[in-house]
C-alpha cells in the first residue's frame, strides 16, 4: 500500500505517495521526473545513482523511499543556477571528464562532498573518495584533474 | 527491476522497536540497519554466461541464469530512526559502539583510530565510501560472512556483542554469536544494540588487520587476517624488530572458514615471549595450519592457506610498531 512522505528535494519540499518498495533513485527518476540519477547496477557497486542525503554522498539504489522521510535531498538537478553550472560542474566540462556522461551525476555528487570537507583534497585523497564511483571510460584521470580544477575554482570564486 | 513487495514499520525508541519484534517476530519478518546487504539480497541475480565458468555452482544451466532472491521478505522492521543506536561512547574501561553505528563513523572516529586499530583498519577497507556512508557495524557483523569485514578484528579485539529483547539483554563474546555463513544465535525476537571493548590499562598494545584482496575498493577479502597484541612493558626498538614481552595475543582470520575464525593456539605461542621475527613466524605457521580455505572464484585454497602465514606475519608486524609509535598509521 501507497504511504505519504515528505521530503526535501533540490530545496524544494515535496509530498509523494510511494510504496515501501520504492528505493529513493526511483522515487527521483520515476515519481519526480528526475532521471539525472543513474541508475546503474541497482546493488550498489557503481555509484552511478549516487545523491547527497543531509550532505552525505549515498547509494539511492540501496535506500528505501521511505527512509528519507524529512531529509534533504540533493541530486545533480540542484547544482547548477538556473543556465549557470556550478564551478565544479564547469571545471568537469572544461577539463574533458564526461564521455558518455552515465556515471557523472554521481561522479559530480560524491566529489562536491569532499570538496565540502576537504576544499583542497591531494590526489590520493581524490581518488579515496571516488573509488566507489566507476567509470567506463574516461579512465579516471580527466576526472581526478577535473575534481582538483572545480577546487580551484570554488576557491577562486569564494575569494571574489 | 523493482523489489518484490513488503511493507515497513520504522519505530523511534529502541523498546518500542522490541515490543513491535516480540510480537510480530517469525516469518517474513527481518530487520534493516542500512541496507547495504538485505536489500543486495532481495533482488534476483542475473549472471550473464561470461561469468559463469569462473563460477563454480553456477557453471551448469541456462545461457542466461536467473536466480530467485536469497532473501524474502513480508515486512521489514527499520532501525534507522532509533537515535540510541547510533554512536560510539568512551567510558572509563570501556567504549561502546552503537548497532547503527556507520561504517564511515568508524572511520572517522578518533577512538577507534587510537584504541581499536584494528577495527579502524577494517572499516577504511570495507566495500566503498559510498557504502560506509550507508552500511552499519551491526549490519555488517548480523550478516555474519566469514569474510566481513569490521568482525575479523572484533573478533581479535575482543569484542562483546549486546543482544537485547523484551525479555532483557545478553552479552556475548562475537566468537560465539556467529555459528555458520550468514548464521548468528540472534533469537527472531533479538536485536543486537551495541559492541563493547574494554580498555585494558596495558602499558603498550596495538592491533591491527589486513585484507588481501584484487583492488583497493569495492572487493571481498581473499584472506584477511586481524590481531591485538598487549605487553608486559612498552616495547622497545632494538635492530629491526625485538622487544617487548608478549602478554597477551589474539589472532582472527577471515574467509578461511565458514565463520570469522579465532585461532587461539597462534596467540598463546606468543604469551610471555619476546615479539621478534622468530615467535612472528611460529605463530603465523601455527594460523596456517588452523585455517580451512576452499577454492572458489577469488583464490584457491592452497594459496589461501599461504597468504593466511603472510597475513598473520604482517599484522602481528603491525602491532607491534603501533604499539611502539602509540601512533595508528594505516597498516600495510
Ligand atoms: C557494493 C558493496 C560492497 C560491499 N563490500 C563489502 C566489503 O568489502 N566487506 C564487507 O565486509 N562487506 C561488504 N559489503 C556488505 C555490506 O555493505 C556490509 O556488510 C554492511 O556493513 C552491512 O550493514 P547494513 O547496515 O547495510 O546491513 P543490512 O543490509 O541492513 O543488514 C544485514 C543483515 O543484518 C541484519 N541486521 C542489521 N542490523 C541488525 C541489528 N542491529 N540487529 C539484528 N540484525 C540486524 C539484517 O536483518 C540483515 O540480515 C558490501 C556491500 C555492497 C553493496
Ligand atoms: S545503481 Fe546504485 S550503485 Fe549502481
Ligand atoms: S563517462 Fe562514461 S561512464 Fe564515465
């Protein structure tokens, strides 16, 4: 049976009716329209549907709907403002990290997190905390300079 | 593929969570910490024919095999809104690890770090960040695999777990809570609430554990193996490793065995000896000799059974300069 939840989303609070099968990267992609979350593997070893929860980088194929009730909800929808991406984002454009573009909503997600952390990670710390994001094609290297490009430019821009 | 149906119930207080369990306990019923396994486990498993070969039990059957989900479930019993459940607390003797506890809080909690190495160890090896964000301590140790992660070393520390029902707690060593693969003595009415390791006032000890396995991330060990070694005095530095009288020693071994496995004849070949390359390699021989591996996709046996003397080697190593430095870097 159908349960009412609240949570929020991108800022934005939301009211859903979901059942309690429903894992929170479906409540996104098929309740909200959301599909910027991946969904890759559905059992946790790609991070391609990674979201923030209250700021924390999670698996929203492993997490029931239901469990995010009044939590905040970030996902790659929320980064930019309006047409103007977010500095990492950028930094993942201009740097060359997206081929096929699958895993990067999560890519983006989980390194934003760090960044929230560690504003200036060294690279063993950047590829610790993406090692549970896989890529099939870049190789990683574009986005471990893409990463440490976005932490330059978020200093940058809090500076100014 | 969406999971099959089950409905859900997610109490906020730990008695209530246990009223709930006394009553409605029994099939179709089973409790979620973070979920990192139970819901791996509900769904089907799809193995495509390129992995079948390396895969023993599945190596006969359809081109494409299908295979129904491990676990079935009616209603799930949610912990994560039971506040009391999460957190790690030092008391004078003691420090206590909530069942909720998170694998990252592990992590990052500087008790841990410092007094339970080895258990620091595991949980910065455990699956990926993004599951540590997710999966509990208590998850991990009711899963009961022999090759989880966070119990080898609760089991070389010494870990107690507290199971509590309606009816009351009980405290249990962790080497008698699992009894097969994914088999633990938790009742359908039991919970486990925490862990607890005491702190012994030794004058030096250290602990640490090892995982071998293929990456760095996102694997199940090959062998893993954990140890905490106390002495009678702080071990000293004298040309490469010597010094220091062994007081007490405990050695665990992941995935040689159906359950994390104790060897308690490796540590006590160290008691009252000095902790040198010689005594190192007796009871690393001795731990070899007790592991029972077998062959599947991830190693064969007898290469196990060679890592587990490499392993114990290497840890016992690691415990010994910790408790030298009284300082925890990651043990290699
Ligand atoms: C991609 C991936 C990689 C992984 N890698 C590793 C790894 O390298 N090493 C490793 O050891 N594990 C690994 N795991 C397994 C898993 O993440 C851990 O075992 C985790 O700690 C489980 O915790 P959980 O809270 O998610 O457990 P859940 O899935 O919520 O529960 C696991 C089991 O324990 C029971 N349970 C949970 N909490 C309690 C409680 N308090 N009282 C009684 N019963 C309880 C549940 O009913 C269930 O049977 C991995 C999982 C994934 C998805
Ligand atoms: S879809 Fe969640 S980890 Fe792959
Ligand atoms: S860009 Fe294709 S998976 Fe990473």
């Amino acid at each position: 049976m159908k349960r009412v939840i609240t949570l929020t989303v991108n800022g934005l609070s939301c009211e859903v009716a979901v059942e309690p099968r429903r894992t929170l990267a479906e409540l996104l992609r098929y309740d909200l329209g959301l599909t910027g979350t991946k969904i890759g593997c559905s059992i946790g070893d790609c991070g391609a549907c990674t979201v923030l929860i209250d700021g924390v980088p999670s698996l929203s194929c492993l997490v029931l709907a239901m469990e995010v009730e009044g939590r905040d909800i970030l996902t790659i929808e929320g980064l930019a403002d309006g047409l103007k991406l977010h500095p990492l984002q950028e930094a993942f454009v201009e740097v060359g990290a997206i081929q096929c573009g699958f895993c990067t909503p999560g890519m983006v997600l989980t390194a934003l997190a760090l960044l929230e952390d560690n504003p200036e990670p060294t690279e063993a710390e950047i590829r610790r905390a993406l090692s549970g994001n896989l890529c099939r094609c870049t190789g990683y290297q574009k986005i471990v300079e893409a990463v440490k490009e976005g932490s330059r430019k978020i200093q940058l821009e809090k500076k100014s | 593929m969406i999971l099959p149906r089950f409905d859900y119930y997610a109490p906020t207080g730990l008695d209530e969570a246990l009223s709930w369990l006394a009553e409605h306990h029994g099939s179709g019923v089973k409790i979620l910490g973070g979920g990192t396994d139970l819901l791996v486990d509900v769904r089907g498993k799809i193995i495509p024919d390129q992995h079948r070969p390396r895969c023993q039990e599945h190596r006969d059957g359809p081109w494409l095999a299908r295979y129904a989900p491990t676990e079935s479930i009616e209603i799930l019993l949610a912990l994560s809104r039971i506040t009391e459940l999460r957190g790690i607390a030092v008391e004078v003797n003691c420090v206590r690890i909530g069942a909720m506890t998170t694998i990252t809080d592990l992590e990052r909690s500087p008790v841990v770090r410092t007094r339970l190495a080895g258990l620091w160890d595991g949980a910065r090896q455990l699956g990926s960040p993004l599951v540590r964000n997710r999966g509990t301590y208590g998850g991990n140790l009711c899963n009961a695999r022999p090759a989880a992660d966070t119990a080898i070393p609760t089991l070389a520390l010494g870990g107690r777990l507290v199971l509590a029902s309606i009816r009351g707690e009980r405290t249990v060593d962790h080497s008698d809570f699992v009894t097969g693969p994914g088999e633990t003595i938790l009742e359908p009415d039991e919970i486990l609430k925490e862990v607890v390791f005491d702190l012994a006032n030794d004058p030096a000890m250290g602990s640490a554990y090892l995982k071998l396995s293929n990456r760095k991330a996102l694997e199940i060990a090959v062998v893993s193996a954990a140890a905490m070694v106390t002495f009678n005095s702080p071990p000293a530095e004298q040309g490469g490793i010597k010094g220091g009288v062994t007081k007490s020693a405990r050695i665990a071994l992941g995935a040689v065995a159906p359950t994390p496995l104790l060897v308690p004849e490796a540590g006590e070949a160290l008691v009252g000896k000095e902790l040198d390359s010689q005594s190192i390699s007796e009871a690393a021989r001795i731990a070899a000799g007790v592991a029972r591996p077998i062959t599947d996709h991830r190693g064969g046996d007898e290469y196990r059974r060679m890592m587990v003397e490499v392993l114990v080697r290497r840890v016992l190593m690691s415990c010994w300069e910790r408790a030298l430095a009284g300082t925890v870097e990651e043990a290699a």
